[in-house]
C-alpha cells in the first residue's frame, strides 16, 4: 500500500510562482511492505522400518526438505521442538526402558548464503533448539534446506546366537515442531 502526501499549501489554493520566481510544490512519497515469513514442505511426515535396525548397531537416516522464506531485514529465528523430549515412544505409553528410542536432529545449513550457527551436529531434541538466521537476499527469496533425523539401531546383546532388540514391539511415534519466526 501505498501513499501519496503533499507538501507545500496547506489549501487547494493557487500557489503562485512570484514576478521572476518560481511556485515550488514538494510531493513525499511513501510505502510499506508487509512483512513475510513462512514454511513450506514436501511432505509432513518420515517413516522408519525398524526391522532394517532391529539387529544392528548401525544408524539410518531420513530426511525431509523443506523452504524457508522471510523478508525481516533482522533475519529470522528458526525452533525446532518434539514433542516426546527428543524419543521416539511406543504408542500407549510414556517413557521408560523398552518404550523409547533415542534420534538425533540436523538441520542441514542449506545454501552458503544461509549464515547461522550449528554448533556439534546433530542434535537431541531434549530440549528445543534455536537457529537465528541473518537477514540476506537468500532468506527473502526462499530457499530449501533440509532436515534429517539419525536412530541408532536397537540391538541388544545376542541371546544363544539370536539378537536381541533394547525396545517391546509395536509403533513409535514423535512429533517434531519446526516454527519460523522474523527477528
């Protein structure tokens, strides 16, 4: 929006340029953005087939992208929180040996004009984390970044020659909250 203010005659009056002179009318212009900040996402959900880490030690990893866009000159603050303090649960219950599988959390630093603190990467969401990202051109036009989550596999030590799994079957769940923010 924008608008259009006069300066000069405070009246719709003639303003006449004096015998060799010149009538002068001053015109200020002005204008606002909105401010814009928002997610987008290719998808609103990760699956994980823990039969692949049943029996290993190893870790998988899975990712989701997804864009992030503010026009705030300040930058913007990216939280990223879970809901179940950084651990996959077992539908019906609440925390407790057998009932929850640790993940860790990575935000992936996206382009190189995407300035903002890491710190060791990943992260457990036990507690929620903060990244402040600078205002640049790279944030107002939107860019995709990535994220990932990293579990271990849930290999317990082998009975007789069989292996074991740390975890009671069934289905785990978290839900993991990423918010922007302008600064």
């Amino acid at each position: 929006m924008a608008t259009l203010a006069l300066a000069g005659t405070a009246s719709a009056e003639f303003n006449q340029a004096p015998p060799g002179g010149s009538a002068e009318l001053t015109i200020e212009i002005t204008g606002e953005v909105e401010e814009i900040c928002g997610i987008t996402a290719s998808s609103n959900s990760l699956s994980i087939d823990f039969g692949e880490l049943s029996g290993t030690d190893a870790q998988i990893t899975r990712g989701i992208t997804f864009g992030l866009l503010c026009n705030a000159a300040g930058g913007a603050r990216v939280e990223v929180s879970s809901a179940n303090d950084g651990y996959l649960l077992r539908d019906g219950t609440e925390t407790g040996p057998g009932n929850q599988i640790p993940y860790t959390f990575d935000l992936d630093k996206g382009p190189d004009e995407f300035s903002y603190a890491l710190g060791t990467r990943p992260v457990s969401l036990e507690t929620d984390r903060t990244f402040n990202i600078a205002g640049s051109e790279a944030l107002r036009e939107g860019r995709d970044v990535g994220a990932y989550i990293v579990v271990r596999g849930v290999k317990g030590p082998d009975f007789q020659g069989a292996p074991t799994t740390t975890v009671y079957a069934g289905a785990y769940y978290d839900i993991v909250t990423v918010s922007l923010s302008a600064q």
